[in-house]
C-alpha cells in the first residue's frame, strides 16, 4: 500500500542514510520485528539493549513508510482530552496514559543523544488553541484538569497568544511545558545504525508472505521463500496491521501536509513551539531547524490511495488559506506538499500487547498523533511482556473489540 502521493520534505532532505540488504537465507532469532519505521526501531533498540537475538525486516527501505511522511511533533497530549478520555476509560488510566507520553519525549531525549543522532531533537512548548469561540468553554476544562493533574501548563488568552506568537483568530489557548520536535526519519536511521553495529540484523526489501503462530514461536515466510523462526514476533507496522487482524480495530485517515520555503521573517518565538487547534481534523503547525513552516491537517477518511493523492492539490490550497488565516503577514509559499495515512481510535490510545488470534505476538501499534510517543512507552511495555511481567498500562492499551 502507497504512503505517500510525492515525497515528503524529510526524505528529500535525507536523502539515502543507510541500506540494507533483502534476507537471501533462512534465519534464527528469539524476536522478529516487522516494520521498520520509528516504532520498530525502537522496539529493536530495547531488545538489543536487553540481549535478544533480533531480526528486523520491512518491505520497503527502512523508514520510508509513515516515519518519512509524519510532523514529528512530540507531545503528551492525546488526541482525545484528559477530561474526556476520563470518561471513556477511567482517571487512573487517562492520567497514567498522558504521564507515559510525558515522561516519553524525556525518554526520547535520552535515545537521540545515546545514538548519536543527528535528528535535530529540541525541545519545546506546545500550544492547543481555541480555533472557534465556542471551543474556548471546553478547552478551558481540558486546562482545569491538566492543571490538578500537575502537568506544567499555562491559560493564555487571545491577545496573549497573537503577542507571543503572532497568531491571529486563536480565541484562547493553553500552553503546555513539554514537548519536542525531531526529525523522525533520521532519528530512525541512526537507531537502527546504532543497533546494527551492536549485533542487530536489518533486511529491507523484504515482504513476510505468511506467517505461522504456535505457542512455541512463529515461522515467517518471506516473497522469496525464505525462513525466519523466531520465539516471538512483533508487529511495529503501523496502520498495515490491518491487513493482518481481521477484527475493525482503528479507523484509517488520510492526512495533507505542506512546507514552505525557507523564511527568515516568520515570527521568532514559532520556533519554540508546537501548534494545534480544537478543529475537525484539527490543524497542527511547527517550524523545522532550517526556517520552513511546516503545515498540516484537512484530513479525510482514507478510501484508497488514489482518491487520497488526487486530493492533493486542493488540500495544499486550503493549507495555504489557513496560513493565510492565521498569519494573513506571512509570505508563505509552498516548496513541498505531501500525504499520508495513519490509523485512530476511538479512545485516541494506542493498541500494545497481544491478540488472542496470533500465539507467540505481540503489537505495537502507536496510532493518532501520539504514535511516536507510545512507541516509547511500547519499548517498555516489550521489555515486560517478553519477561512475562505486567505493565500498568497493558489494560488500557489492549486490543479493544
């Protein structure tokens, strides 16, 4: 399945960091990761860090499925609000789920300099906004409840927001302490580079045809009749693991973003910020390290990749009017526009641990905007399960149909 309509600003930027060659034999490992994007990555880094034999395979290059098309915009907030994620699943767990993501972009920090990578990691604020005036009520609950929660948040009022930030038509917002942005893509890279030299085998290129479960371990078939056995398999493959599990788990969006051209005139403090608004879709916003405005949003739902990349050039427009909107002094002009498709949940949480179909498996899917940040919280739910141990959050992140 096509990510992607054009490439993504992230893989031009990059071009090729490292290859890797398809599986030409059969081959052993205790764990078996399919996917390697961001998540996979990082589920290897755990499992090399703790010892495991491990095989990693994708069917593309590495890290040129949604790892070159996301934002990389790394914050605590889920898509659904404390307060009413309170309500779907409980205040413990809406508490414990945002304090994992919080204390994952922490975690993150950690890994990128462990790596040595070279993605740009920074941290910022992040700002959520009222994008209508009748949106300002509930946001200033979602902020009531983030503030007894203990997360370092701050009200800041319209005029507040279009002084620091240069924003017009933001009817209030709460401003949040902890977040980041990175390059995604590279920080991939450098993970499994990293990881590789400490032992960690990497095929790209390489498509798993079928698969057999058994409480004992799995075997995967490979589009070349290639072997890999291995005691546990997991899946880090995004969106696609609904090609796997039959069962209607996530809902599939399709996703527009665009980047402008370098601007030295944008408003100084957007680069210490991560933008996103009460909209629906909700807009996001963030400026990259070489002063590009990166926007995105107008999502729909995905149908098929062909009616999604036809889209294309009217979501770049209505990109563009929203930049407009909000900063009608910009001179914005687009110098890469691109598409994408991710998965959300109802509950906005993502889906680690296991299916009772697949013996020997486990997922580890981060959907919505926090894919990245769960995929850090999947690293240590991992490290639990392959030992046999619970996790706090496992109840919450299951498989929920």
């Amino acid at each position: 399945m096509k990510l992607k309509s054009s490439e993504p600003f992230w893989l031009i930027k990059n071009g090729l960091l490292h290859s890797y060659p398809s599986l030409r034999h059969n081959a052993v490992a205790e764990v078996l990761i399919i996917g390697g994007g961001i998540t996979g990555s990082l589920i290897a880094h755990q499992c090399i860090k703790e010892g495991y034999e491990t095989v990693l395979v994708d069917r593309r290059e590495v890290a040129n499925g949604s790892t070159s098309a996301t934002t990389s915009m790394l914050q605590y907030e889920i898509d659904v609000p404390l307060y009413e994620l309170s309500g779907k699943i409980g205040e413990k767990g809406a508490l414990e789920s945002y304090r994992a993501c919080c204390r994952s972009i922490n975690d993150l920090s950690e890994i990128s300099r462990e790596v040595h990578s070279g993605c740009e990691f920074k941290k910022k604020d992040s700002l959520y906004f009222a994008a209508l005036k009748k949106d300002r009520d509930r946001l200033k609950k979602e902020y009531e409840a983030r503030r007894k929660a203990g997360f370092s948040v701050r009200w800041l009022e319209e005029d507040d927001v279009r002084e620091r930030y240069g924003l017009q038509n933001a009817f209030g917002g709460i401003l949040s302490g902890q977040a980041a942005s990175a390059d995604a893509f590279r920080l991939t890279h450098d993970i499994l580079n990293y990881n590789h030299q400490k032992g960690l085998a990497v095929y790209d290129k390489t498509e798993i045809r079928e698969v057999s479960y058994k409480p004992g371990g799995v075997t995967a078939v490979t589009a070349d009749g290639h072997t890999i056995r291995a005691r546990k398999i997991i899946y880090c493959n995004g969106f696609e693991s609904t090609g796997i599990v039959r069962e209607k788990f996530v809902k599939l969006i399709s996703t527009y973003a665009v980047a402008g051209e370098q601007n030295d005139h944008l408003h100084p403090e957007l680069a210490n910020v991560l933008i996103w608004n009460t909209g629906n879709p909700y807009t996001y916003m963030r400026v990259t390290d070489d002063s590009r405005l990166l926007i995105g949003g107008e999502d729909e739902d995905f149908v098929n990749t062909a009616k999604r990349d036809a889209l294309l050039g009217k979501k770049q427009l209505k990109l563009e009017k929203r930049v407009q909107r909000m900063m009608p002094e910009l001179d914005f002009r687009t110098d890469f526009a691109w598409a994408g498709t991710f998965g959300e949940t109802k509950d906005g949480l993502p889906v680690i641990g296991k299916h009772r179909d697949f013996p020997s498996a486990y997922f580890v899917l981060g959907f919505g905007g926090n894919g990245i940040t769960f995929s850090v919280t999947g690293m240590q739910m991992v490290s639990a399960m392959l030992k046999n141990k619970k996790h706090p959050l496992e109840e919450y992140f299951k498989f929920r149909v």
